[in-house]
C-alpha cells in the first residue's frame, strides 16, 4: 500500500458522518472530512469542547458543514437520546466513527449504568450507539461502521467471570479487554452485516501510539505510561498521523470489508496506513457470539 494520507481522501459531499470524541483523533477525523465536503457531526460530552472544535474546523475550512452534538458514552440514556434526535433529524447517515475512549483510570470507576468505565465507554457505549444508528446506516450510501481498536488489544482477554471488573481491577488489562472487545464486534458486526443482507460495511483500526489526550490522561506520576509519555515521547506520531489508518477505513474505495488497518512501521506503533495483524483472541468466533450476546443483555439492545 503507497503512503496513503488526508490527499487521498475521495470527495465526501453529499456524506453524513458521525464521529465520537472532541478532541485528539475525533477532531483529527471531523477536521480532514470537513476538509473532504462531508457533513460532520461531532458528539460528545462536553459542550464547551465541542463548541471550540467546531470553531477549530470552520476556522481551517470556512465552507465546512460541521456540528456538534451531546453524547456521553457512560450512560445509556444518553446514547437513546443521541439516536432519536438523529433519527428525527435525518433520513440515513453514511459513516460511523467509534472513537471517543478513556485509558487505564487508576481506579475503578463505574458508568450511570453501572458498567466499570473503560468497558463502559470504550465498547458497550459504541455497541449501543451502532444499535440505535444502524436504521440510518442501512440507508446510507457506501455506508461504513469503523470501530476503534489499540495495540494494547493483543494483550487483551476478555474475562467473562469478571467481565467489569467487580472482583479485581487492573488498569492496562481492563483497557486492554475493552480494546479487544471493540475489535471482536467490529468482524462480528461485519458477519452479522453480511449474513443479513444489510448494506453496511464494518471495519476496525488503530492509531498505533499517538500524542492524543487519551494519553495526556493516562494515570498517575508512578505508572509506566506517564514516564513513557515524559521520556519516550519521540516514539509517538502526531494525531494527524494517527488519524490516517482510521480515515482509510472510512473513505479509502479499496478498504477491505472486515478489514482491520493500522501503522506500517515496526510493531504498528508509527507509520502510514496497512491492514493490521488481528490476535487470535479476536478471531475466535465462539468468544464474538458470547460477547455479543452478553452486550445485547448488558445494554438491552438488539443489533442484527
């Protein structure tokens, strides 16, 4: 694959997008298919972080058709409501980014639902939000779901005894299995699409390790991520960079159905946009049923 950047983006006019999170990525993804003419819906949960993106990207492209829409991934409610106002406000919507996360908090906290918060956010918030939107994805053109992953899923696994966390709480391994979790459903979510017929592609990626917030809010002085963050801050790739894998996912005409993309350089930490290695562990399709089948009891929603 040549270097494929933000220059190879086909023309996005007439394309809804929506992408989760305000800042980092998300707004990396909202600023470059502004740029490409799509409409763009930024949602979040913070109003004033999402004003000042929105600001950022009309500032950077005058013509740009871009909101901003509340969305808080820690509580179900929230993502109900999220859906029914696009529901009522728009016929289909064309692309789907799962972006918004939240990394290794250094205690366990609990969403409004009363899921610990990385599993909560990172995949069962996006596994509720592709539920409630998948009616307008049906409807879309060319429509894609890419879903968000990490490096840190190959140490992932996911602990049906103690899916959230209740009995033992450790930062990276929870992050971990919320980063696997994301990329189980989004081949399952792709098997699901076909065996269905339904006219949606899905698709996972992962910025390898990039100079975002997610990092900026890693945990505390001691751990290992801060003191990566302060000396080996030369390994990470800007979020612009970051962001490239992704937004082949979503616009790229040869990204591959089921495909997963990541960085091409060594241990997929930095480089151009590739299709990434997937661990075994999110190839077990027997783990992707009951994952599923637990999310839809979990978020009491039905997708597929």
């Amino acid at each position: 694959m040549a270097r494929w950047t933000t220059a190879n983006i086909p023309d996005q006019s007439g394309r809804t997008v929506v992408v989760t999170g305000t800042g980092g990525l998300g707004f990396e993804y909202a600023l470059a298919l502004a740029k490409a003419n799509a409409t763009v819906i930024i949602a979040g949960r913070n109003p004033a972080k999402g004003a000042e993106a929105v600001a950022r990207i009309r500032a950077a492209a005058p013509s740009s058709d871009v909101q901003f829409e509340e969305l808080d991934l820690a509580s179900l409610a929230s993502v109900a409501r999220f859906g029914d106002r696009l529901k009522q406000s728009r016929d289909s919507l064309d692309v789907l980014i799962n972006n918004a996360g939240i990394m290794v908090p250094p205690r366990r906290v609990a969403t409004e639902d009363g899921f610990e918060s990385q599993l909560g956010v990172n995949y069962l918030g996006h596994f509720a939000l592709t539920a409630h939107l998948m009616p307008l994805l049906r409807r879309g053109r060319d429509a894609r779901v890419v879903t968000l992953s990490s490096v840190a899923a190959r140490q992932g696994a996911i602990d049906f005894d103690d899916l959230n966390a209740e009995r033992r709480y450790r930062p990276m391994p929870v992050y971990a299995q919320s980063k696997l979790a994301c990329l189980i459903f989004a081949l399952e979510l792709q098997r699901r699409c076909e065996a269905a017929g339904w006219p949606v592609i899905s698709l996972a990626a992962h910025p390898g390790v990039s100079r975002t917030e997610l990092l900026n809010n890693a945990p505390s002085r001691e751990s290992f991520e801060h003191w990566a963050r302060n000396n080996l801050s030369f390994l990470f790739q800007p979020a612009d960079r970051g962001a490239l894998p992704t937004l082949f996912a979503a616009t790229a005409p040869n990204a591959r159905p089921g495909g997963y993309y990541g960085p091409n350089g060594m241990g997929e930490v930095r480089g151009w946009p590739a299709p990434a290695r997937i661990p075994p562990a999110a190839e077990n399709r027997d783990t992707a049923r009951r994952l599923w089948e637990v999310s839809e009891q979990l978020t009491g929603l039905e997708l597929g």
